[in-house]
C-alpha cells in the first residue's frame, strides 16, 4: 500500500499515512487533530523528479554506460 505525505495548514506538521491510491485525496487530518490539511510531494518523488530533470552526468553514469555520447 502507498504512502502518501501530508502538510497540516494549521500546525505546519508533516505526517504520512498509508492508504489505497483511490483515497490519496481524501482528508486526512493531522495527529494533532486539525482537519485543513493537503497532500504534498514527498521528498522521494521530488529528488526523482529532480534527477529526470538534470539527466545524467556528463559522459556517462560510468563504465559501458549506454547512456553515454
């Protein structure tokens, strides 16, 4: 089951709850029991998203790298 990341607008806590990908958007109050909260990116999709946009290094990711020009 996937984790999803959550930002609470009343607190400003981050928390994660696991649930079905058909509740992803469905509230989620925080811990603290505020009910305003929103999904946010989680750092993992972020840096994968981040590593999509750069590319790989120049020359290659190493030895017999297919992706080297």
């Amino acid at each position: 089951m996937p984790r999803y990341e959550y930002r609470c607008r009343a607190c400003g806590e981050r928390f994660e709850l696991r649930r079905p990908m058909a509740e992803a958007e469905a509230p989620a109050p925080c811990p603290q029991g505020h009910e305003e909260t929103s999904r946010v990116l989680s750092v993992f999709a972020d840096l994968r998203a981040r590593a999509e946009t750069v590319g790989p290094p120049a020359g290659g990711c190493g030895p017999g790298c297919a992706c080297a020009s």
